[in-house]
C-alpha cells in the first residue's frame, strides 16, 4: 500500500488518470497533489509541478526497507510504503477542492469552495482556463464528446461550463433541479445528453421534491424523470424515495443508475 501524505488538512476529493498510472488529490489545503501508483519507477517528469525527479515520486530502497522493519496492523496482510513527495503540486484554488475530474490523460479538472472550475494542463501543471460560477461546487462531471463540464452546486442547481469559454461567460446553461443543495451528477454514458443529478432535497418546500432526477441538458427546465424511474404525468408523492430526500452520491452505467444517501440504502434503477 502506497501512503502519501502532503496534505495539510483533510483530502476532500480524488480523481485517477485514464491509464491508471497517476492520482490526483484535492484537499481542504486548497491543493492538488498528483501522485504515481506504481511502486516502480514511472520515468515520468513534471516540467511545471513543484517535484521533477521522479525518483522522488516511488519508493526507494529506503522506503522500502523501512516497510519491511515497521510493525504492521493488527490483522493486516500488506505492507506500508510512505511517498515522500508527489509528483507535482497544483497550486492556485482559492479555496477547499471537493471535486476533481480527470477525464483524458493530459487533462485534468477541479471545482470547489471558490465557485470556479479550473482546467489544468497535466504535462505543465498549469491552470489554462478558470470558468467562474456563483456558488460553492460539489461535484464536477465532464460531458462526454463535449467541451463541456457540469457542476453540482450549493444553491441547487446544475451549471454547464463551455471549456472555450474562460470566466463568467462559460456557463452556457442553468439547471434548475433541486430545492436544496446539489450534490453529485453523472453522464449517461450511452447518451451525451442526459445526466442524473442526487441532492439534499428540501422536500417542504414543493410536494415535487425528488432526491435524484434525471435531466436532458437539452431541456433544462423540467427534469425528464424523478427517481425511482416514473413518468412524469404519473408522479405522485409516493413516487418519490422515502429517505427524506437527502441523497449525497450517484454513478451511471450500462442503463442502470446507482444512488444513495443519508439513510445508508442504495438504491438501483434501471433506465
């Protein structure tokens, strides 16, 4: 097991490289952290992060050894190396990074407490564009095929970022989807359209308060579905999942979406 520990505070957010050859970290430090998984030498060299000697990056021979001193836990059958440093450090969030997104190899994205999502170009380490939004983010999700990422946010709302775009003009559309904080998404990965969104619904505030709803971005104004899947001419109050709405995570694949929240269920459906 490969330990790093560079952050000064709690690690909020964690995204791995498609080729499963790095981490990224984002934490409460108002850093991102990008680390190697291999216990090998990777030969990989930052040009801008602040670590470029990759020997630095996986374990030598003395963090090995010290592995094999150190006592293990209690019931543990793995040992423990330390990496003493990451690959490079991201610098210039404004605030706590709760989510990152790393959806081509030399492509990284991160969002969080400053309102802002930021592109960063992995080879450089450098941020390349910073689209400016309104509230606090959740959650980040690229749309698929697109130069577009969506935002789960604070007030709600679902905000889509046209990564041409740098600044406040980069939210090209605004999705209205819960009475209360928003706080995940994801793509269909068989439709670039259509996205599920999961939230802290207040349900006092409309009787058609849904958790999880599901959305086509080319309609932004009425959701396409509440969740467990129900049309919408037949919703009722009973439609809706008995968890006091308060759904926190989501993930979508192969026609099946997979959510849950403060009641500790998971839910499936098939769509």
């Amino acid at each position: 097991v490969l330990i790093g520990r560079r952050h000064n505070g709690t690690v909020q957010s964690i995204a791995a490289q498609p080729t499963g050859n790095m981490v990224a970290s984002g934490g409460w430090d108002h850093l991102i952290h990008l680390w190697s998984t291999s216990k090998l030498g990777s030969g990989i060299v930052m040009i801008g992060g602040t670590v470029t000697d990759p020997g630095f990056v996986d374990p030598d021979d003395d963090d090995v050894q010290q592995a094999h001193t150190r006592k293990r836990r209690k019931g543990a059958d793995f040992e423990e190396v330390e990496l003493r440093s990451s690959l490079a450090v991201y610098t210039g969030s404004g605030a706590v990074v709760n989510a990152l997104a790393w959806p081509e190899e030399a492509l990284l994205f991160s969002a969080g407490a400053d309102h802002c999502v930021r592109q960063w170009d992995v080879a450089t380490a450098k941020n390349v564009n910073t689209m400016v939004g309104s509230k606090v983010i959740n959650a980040i999700a690229p749309q698929p095929n697109q130069n577009t990422v969506a935002s789960a946010e604070f007030d709600g709302a679902v905000r889509l970022y046209d990564c041409r775009i740098e600044a406040v003009k980069s939210v090209v559309a605004v999705l209205k989807c819960h009475t209360g904080p928003c706080m995940d998404l994801a793509w269909n990965p068989a439709n670039e359209h259509q996205l599920v969104t999961v939230a802290v619904e207040d349900v006092g505030r409309t009787s058609n308060a849904s958790g999880c709803k599901q959305w086509d971005v080319r309609s932004p104004k009425i959701p396409l579905f509440r969740l467990p899947k129900t049309p919408l001419a037949e919703q009722t109050d009973e439609s809706a999942v008995d968890d006091d709405e308060r759904m926190l995570a989501v993930a979508w694949s192969k026609g099946q979406v997979a959510f849950g929240g403060a009641s500790g269920q998971l839910y499936t459906c098939n769509l």
